[in-house]
C-alpha cells in the first residue's frame, strides 16, 4: 500500500524538524505501521489533510506570484518543500486558516539572518525598495543552532514572509554560480543540481556550502549527478538536509501540484 502523499509530508516534517510532533501526527498512533506502508487512521487525519491542502494551495499560489517578475523562478514545490522543512509545517498546524499575528521569519521558514541581509536583497533588486522595516517587518534577535546571535524578521502578512524566503533563495543561488566561476568549475549545471545547491547555500550559509563545493569540485564529485542519489564522505549533515528537502520537493511536484 502507498503512504498517503500528505501522512508522508506530515512524517517528513516530523523528522526534518529534529523530533518536532505536529499535533496531529499524534492521530497516527491509531494507525498500523507495516514496514513503509501506513493505513490512514482517523477522522482527525482526513480532517488535516483538507486543511493542509487548503494551506498548501494558498502558499503555492503565493509564491508563485511572488516570483512573477523573475526571469528564471524557482518551482513552487522546491519553494514550498523547503518552508515547510524549515517549519512551516509548524504555523500551519497551529494556524491552519495561515492566519497567526505575526510570522516569525526564524521559526518559520528559516530566515535567520534576514534583517541583517535586507537592505542588500534590495539593494541588489531581489527585494522592493519599500519592503523596509518598520512598513514590512521587524526587527528580532535570535541565537541559532550554532549559538550565534543572529538578526532575524517577523513578517505582518504570509505574503511578505514568503516574499522575503523567495528573495533570499534567489540570492544565496546567484552566489553559487558566482563561487562557480571564481573557483573554476566549468560544468553545466542540471536543474536538480541548481535546486541541490541553492537548498545547501541556504541551510548551511554562503561559507560552509562554498567549501562544501570546492570539496566536491576538488574529489571529482561533480563529474556527473551521482551525488543527487549517493551521499559524498564530506559534509554529511548537510548533504542529509539538502536530501530530505529534494526528496519532499519531488513527491510534491509528482502528486500534491495535482490539486492546482
């Protein structure tokens, strides 16, 4: 039997937010795990799955509109995939109408740095000239997973939230081919490859993933696309977050983009 593609996305979610259980994951102790087989449980589940889908039919079509003036937009699931891994999933379980008091930029789509980033994503055109703070977001102070104190944003509207999270992906993917060029690399991306490393630049910083790329430049690594499916030896942590978000953005663009 096929795992249900939202009891899936609820289970991904689980495991690529470190433990996080979403309230209704709770639901599916009533179910029978049978290898990877799930029997869909109860009335709850089927409840959630017709929220999500609500949910998820807003935010596809958001950032979608969101990357309207884009010369080369990233796909919706690749975008939704990697929200929902940062911890989207999370402001959907607690406000399945998408409409909480404030979008916290840190918790929720990852956008740890982003006051500190702001004012170059609009300077460099990836943001308008009035998405300002004060008129668009605010400022917060946050420790991330490296202790680090770090500069993030809370958003007024999901609409400029999402906004911000498109903005900063096509940034951090700008400077991927950039460090391609300054190291050498001459090699014509796929696009499963750009969507690899724009999905690394933005989990582990411009830093870690530039390194990252010299190593798998320098091992032969990038020769063809066999480390899409085959995990290197170096940078395995982020290897593993870049993956789960790959995997997720393929059963989305394979079964859940079906509804729009």
């Amino acid at each position: 039997m096929q795992l249900n593609i939202y009891t899936e996305l609820l289970l991904s979610s689980f495991w690529n937010n470190g433990g996080y259980m979403s309230k209704y994951l709770n639901s599916l102790i009533a179910g029978v795990l049978i290898g990877s087989s799930l029997l869909i449980p109860t009335e709850a589940v089927a409840e959630y799955t017709g929220q999500q889908k609500q949910a998820y039919e807003h935010i596809l079509k958001t950032v979608e509109k969101a990357q309207s003036a884009e010369a080369d937009p990233f796909s919706p699931e690749f975008l939704l995939a990697g929200a929902l891994a940062e911890g989207l999933d999370e402001l959907i379980d607690k406000y399945p109408h998408l409409n909480p008091p404030v979008i916290n930029g840190f918790h929720y789509l990852g956008l740890h740095t982003f006051a500190s980033n702001a004012a170059l994503l609009r300077e460099q055109g990836y943001l308008p000239e009035d998405f300002t703070e004060g008129r668009v977001y605010s400022r917060e102070s946050n420790i991330n997973e490296r202790s680090e104190r770090v500069q993030s944003g809370n958003f007024k509207k999901l609409e400029d939230a999402l906004l911000a999270f498109t903005a900063e992906y096509s940034w951090r993917r700008d400077i991927f081919f950039e460090d391609t060029k300054e190291l050498g690399i001459n090699k014509e991306f796929t696009q499963s490859e750009v969507d690899f490393w724009t999905y690394a630049y933005y989990i582990s910083g411009e830093g870690t993933a530039r390194n990252m790329l010299k190593y798998y430049n320098k091992k032969g690594v990038l020769e063809n696309e066999d480390y899409l499916h085959k995990q290197p030896a170096a940078y395995k942590q982020v290897y593993q977050l870049v993956k789960r978000r790959m995997d997720l953005a393929e059963k989305l663009s394979e079964e859940v983009l079906a509804f729009q």
